[in-house]
C-alpha cells in the first residue's frame, strides 16, 4: 500500500471516529466479506456509540485496532473486576480475535440497510444461521458460490447457466 493510499484510509477513519464521538451515529458501508452471510459487500450499516458496559454477547460491534476498523460479533464478554473486555469473532473466520478493551469499542451496530429496507440485527442465532456460519467458516467453495449468488441478485440478473464471477476479497473490515 502507497504512503498516499495510506494516508487517505487513515483520514478516513480518523473521520468517522471523529463523527461516531460527536454525533453518537455513523453510517458506513460494508466492504469485507468476514461477516458472511451476516452482512453482505454493499450493505449500509448503522453503527451507534455505545459503552463496552452496554454490549452483549451476540452484538455486532466497531472497534479499531491496529489503525484499521473491525465490524465483528461478540461471543464472550469477559468482566474482569475492575475492567471488561469483549471476544469477537467474524461470523465467516474461523478463529475468535484477540479480547478487546473499552478503549477500542466504538460503536454497535444497531441496523443493516440491505437493498430499499433496514433491518435490525438479532443476538440469538437459530441453528440455521449456525449451520450457514459454519459452512462459510469451513468451505471456501460455499462463500464463493454466495458471494457469486450475491452479486447476481444485486445486479438484478441471475440467468441460471451464467458462471459466477471472480470475488474480491479486499476486506477494509476484515
């Protein structure tokens, strides 16, 4: 990555975290793939500020680390004494990332805008959506055929001999 390229990404973030403070709201849209079938490429997300108090097992949250954003779910909130830190793990990876703490918490996601709807997340998971995220987390194959079943329904055209297109995996969220 150029040092420009570089720069222009941080003034990004530093920009939303900025509004994310004084605002209490942002909107951004979602550009990974490490929320599968969660959260798609394209979807509109609202995140809300929050306190690491509020958060539960089972909310999405936006944290920084390592001068980059991570939208990911919450699978253990840790309450240790004094301090409580937080377990995420993207619903497609298959490792849980490294604990959180208050100071990287930046918001919870509150809505997806998906299409011309917004829709509210839920914590509790039926086993549905657990036998998707282990298939996504698992199989390379399944995330790419989603994501190709994905970019045709976006498109509006989903002729059933067209081949799925290559996917990107640039992922700003990881």
């Amino acid at each position: 990555m150029t040092d420009v390229v570089r720069d222009r990404e941080l003034h990004k973030q530093n920009l939303a975290e900025e509004v994310l403070r004084s605002q209490g709201v942002l909107r951004l849209r979602v550009a990974g793939t490490s929320m599968l079938p969660t959260l798609w490429p394209g979807d509109l997300v609202s995140i809300e500020r929050t306190r690491i108090g509020a958060v539960m097992a089972g909310d999405l949250v936006l944290y920084q680390r390592d001068r980059r954003f991570f939208l990911h779910r919450v699978v253990e909130r840790l309450d240790l004494g004094s301090s409580t830190r937080l377990v995420t793990q993207g619903d497609a990876l298959p490792d849980r990332d490294v604990a959180i703490s208050g100071a990287e918490v930046l918001g919870r996601l509150t809505a997806v805008r998906r299409r011309d709807a917004w829709v509210i997340p839920v914590r509790k998971l039926s086993a549905l959506r657990r036998l998707l995220f282990w298939m996504v987390r698992h199989s390379e194959l399944f995330k790419d055929f989603l994501l190709g079943a994905h970019a045709f329904r976006s498109r509006g055209i989903a002729p059933s001999w067209a081949p799925l297109p290559a996917t990107s995996r640039s992922n700003c969220w990881n």
